[in-house]
C-alpha cells in the first residue's frame, strides 16, 4: 500500500505530474471554512446517533474547532500530495489529534462532502451579494428622486426618440436590478438543500440522521435522492445564470456612461475617484471602472458557458469532470461584489449635465409625435396625422427649424385643426408630463413608481 488516505489497494506512487494534474488544493481551499463547518455537523450528528461513542466525537470536534481558529489566524498549510481540500484537512486533523481523526469519514464520502461544501458556500455569499444589490438599487431610487423632472433625450436604435424623465430612465434599472435580486431569492432555494449524507451515492448501512446535521448547517431541506444529491449542480447553474444576467444590466448601464462621458455626448461627468487618466495623452479622463465591469460581464457569462458544458455529457453519478465546478463559482463570486460596489459608487458620484441634456431634447424632432398625437386627439386619424407631421419635419430639416420654429399660418396650412395651443403641446417638458399611462414617464406616473420602489426598499 501507498502513504494516501485511500492507499490501500495501490502498490505504486503517482506519477508526479498526475498527481498534480489532478489535484485541486490549489483553488477548493477557498471552501476551507465551509469544510470544516460541514465535518463539524457531521460529526455531531455521528455522535447524537450514536454512530460514534461520544468521547470520539467530542475529541474530533474540538479537533475542527481549533483547525477553524488556526484556519482564521493563516495558520494552515496545504499539500498537493493530498490532492484537495478535504484530504488536507482529514490530515490536519490526524496530526492534531491522532488516529481517533479517521473515525470522521464513517457514513461520508467525499462526493456528498464536496457538495455540501459548495453549498455552504454559496449560501454563506449570497447574503452579501444581495446586500450591495440592494445598496445599488438604494442609490437607484435617490439619485431617481431627485431627478423627477429633469429631462433627457429617449432612445430606440440610438436616435432620439421621445423626451423622458432621468428618472424614469434610472428606475428601468431599478426594475431590471429588483428581479435580479428576486432571481438570487429563488436560487437561495436549491442552495439551501443539504446533500450531507448521501454518501458516495447510494446512502449509507449506518442509521444516520441527514435531517439533523441539515438543520446544525442551516439548510431547511435535504436532497430527496442520494443520486441526485451527489451529481446536482443546477444550483450553480442557476447561479451562474443569474450572475450573468445580473452582469449584463451593469453592463448596459456601462456603456451608457461611457457613452455619455464622452465629448459627443457630454450628459455625465465621472468623478475623479472613479476615472483614470493616461500614460501620454495630459488631457484624457477615462471611464475605465465602466469599461471593466463591461468587459467582465463576459468572464462570467465563459464561466456559465464553461460549466454547462462540463456537465451536458457526464453520467450519475459522481464523475472527477465535477472539480471543475469550482473555480468559476469562486471567481464569479470575486468579481460581482466588486462590480456592484464599484458600480455603485461611480453612479452615486456622477454628475449629470442637465443644461446639456434637456437642450438634447430641443431641437432634435423628439416632439414629433406629440404634434402626431395632438392631431389625432382632435380626430384626425392617426396614421394620416403621422404622414403630415413626417411631411412637417423633412421641411423643418431642409430648412433647419424645428417643429416649434413654424408660425401657426404654416402649421395651419398643413392642417387646419392646429391652433395656438400647440407650442405648449410641443415643449418637452410638456411631453413628458403628459405621458401618464400606467408606467408612462409622466411626472405622476415616476412618482408612483417611486413610492413603490421606496416602499419595497423600506420593506427589505
Ligand atoms: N476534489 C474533488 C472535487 O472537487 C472532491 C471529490 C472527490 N471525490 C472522488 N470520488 N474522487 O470534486
């Protein structure tokens, strides 16, 4: 036999490259804490079922409870030679307290350990996740408060559209980042089912008691299906999912506000603290943290890519392909806190330039269609007072006037139902207070989205 936890059918050492090749200390020590937490519970659950004689059990927990603390000062080194994080700790732990240590695996595997690790671990993130969603969703609403009437070119295919409100701009994004949150809600399900005590796959001769070690680990279920327990990562999945779609608003936001710091636009200033400037160029300011959280959207949606992948061809139950779950969970984890907390404080800090923005909606023909609209309220049928006010605007282009700039007669002679109050239908601000169907940017119809979005914050 070889000096392995599980050398005892083996005449031969490793070839060295092998060994580290499929060796994953390197990254699961990242789950170091959540491995200890899950032996912890497995132990006294050995011990209330009286798997274990209770002086065992006692010793190997105090056993874990100093590796934790030794684990907290960055007092415990790791070895390729075990392989992974389990191993090294179920080593540790023999050299802190003896071959009493071995009893620990009895009614364990490392295919349900492993799970319920992954598990633990996602569960003990996602509440910090959430918090600096929700922090972001905050500024969302503050900075959307005090925005009600400042006015802001809307956009389909990048051309003006129609006159709207900064904030009902801002409270899209809020909307999109509240059913990210709920999205995160529903994964928390699936992560919270303990798989602890499948054992291998099939379960385990020893009269356990999954139950009890779910509820010492915080889990409000069990897996139903030893198989299932042991072979599911749909919770990584879904977090992965769920984390890109995330990405991707912030990501959208972030190419609005590159797109509006620069000299074309110029309807947003960044503040220094989130700018970078450059190596040659004295006069450049750079929307680098915008940029970056763009471009990192695309690691993560590799990450969700790369572990589909991995698993579409993998038989029940356990397969070794399953270590490669692992790194893409961390480093979705490392890199959404930041983009969330950054992102947040690059919104807080920017200033808008309102002068510029409102003037945008000017003379830009976005009023098109309120005269459209005025049009087709006095009866005119709606598609026939499109094509006159199309016929309007090609003039007002040619000529260089917008629709305000006709005098009534002109107006008039292209339809008699046009009269002076038109210059006030006409005017942004106008248009923009009168959009008050249900969701509509009208001035009452932000402040009842904000009442809500206020309402659903407080609640939180
Ligand atoms: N390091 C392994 C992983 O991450 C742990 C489980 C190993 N189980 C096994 N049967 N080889 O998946």
């Amino acid at each position: 036999s070889v000096a392995k936890p599980w050398g005892g059918r083996f005449t031969a050492e490793n070839d060295q490259l092998a060994e580290e090749f499929g060796a994953s200390i390197s990254f699961d020590q990242e789950m170091a804490y959540e491995d200890l937490q899950g032996s912890l519970a497995h132990v006294q659950m050995l011990a209330h079922t009286k798997i274990l004689p209770a002086a065992d059990a006692k010793q190997i927990s105090n056993g874990l409870k100093t590796l934790m603390q030794q684990l907290k000062q960055g007092k415990l080194t790791f070895d390729t030679q075990y392989e992974d994080i389990h191993m090294n700790l179920e080593v540790l732990l023999t050299k802190e307290i003896g071959p009493v240590a071995g009893k620990l695996h009895t009614a364990r595997s490392r295919n349900d350990q492993v799970a319920t690790d992954l598990h633990l671990y996602l569960k003990n993130r996602l509440p910090e996740i959430q918090k600096a969603l929700f922090q972001l969703r905050q500024t969302i609403v503050t900075k959307a408060a005090a925005n009600v009437t400042t006015l802001m070119p809307g956009y389909t295919h990048l051309q003006h559209a129609q006159p709207i409100s900064y904030a009902h701009y801002l409270l899209a994004y809020y909307q999109m980042f509240k059913r990210d949150a709920e999205r995160l809600a529903f994964n928390q399900q699936h992560i919270d089912i303990s798989p602890l005590g499948a054992a291998a796959l099939a379960g385990t001769t020893f009269p356990i008691d999954r139950t009890y070690s779910a509820e010492l680990l915080g889990f409000s279920k069990i897996y139903e299906n030893s198989l299932d327990a042991v072979s599911d990562r749909d919770f990584v999945l879904e977090f992965l999912s769920n984390i890109s779609i995330l990405m991707m608003h912030l990501s959208r936001f972030c190419e609005e506000i590159v797109l509006w710091c620069s000299y074309e636009f110029n309807y947003i200033s960044l503040s220094d603290a989130y700018s970078t400037g450059s190596s040659i160029m004295p006069q450049k300011k750079n929307p680098d943290m915008a940029e970056l959280i763009r471009g990192k959207s695309g690691r993560v949606y590799g990450h969700l890519l790369g572990l589909l992948t991995t698993l579409k061809g993998l038989p029940l139950a356990y397969n070794k392909d399953l270590q490669e779950d692992k790194e893409s969970v961390f480093d979705t984890v490392k890199t959404i806190l930041p983009s969330l907390k950054v992102f947040n404080g690059m919104l807080a800090t920017l200033t808008l330039n309102k002068a510029k923005l409102s003037h945008a909606t000017e003379h830009d023909f976005s009023n098109a269609t309120e005269l459209a609209d005025y049009l087709a309220a006095k009866g005119l049928p709606f598609r026939e007072a499109h094509r006159l006010v199309g016929e309007l605007v090609l003039k007002g282009i040619k000529e260089k006037r917008s629709l305000q700039d006709f005098s009534l007669t002109e107006l008039q002679q292209q339809s008699p139902l046009i009269q002076n109050d038109v210059y006030q239908a006409l005017k942004p601000e106008v248009a923009v207070k009168r959009r008050n169907s249900a969701g509509g940017t009208g001035f009452t119809q932000i402040k009842r989205q904000l009442t809500i979005a206020q309402a659903e914050l407080a609640q939180a």
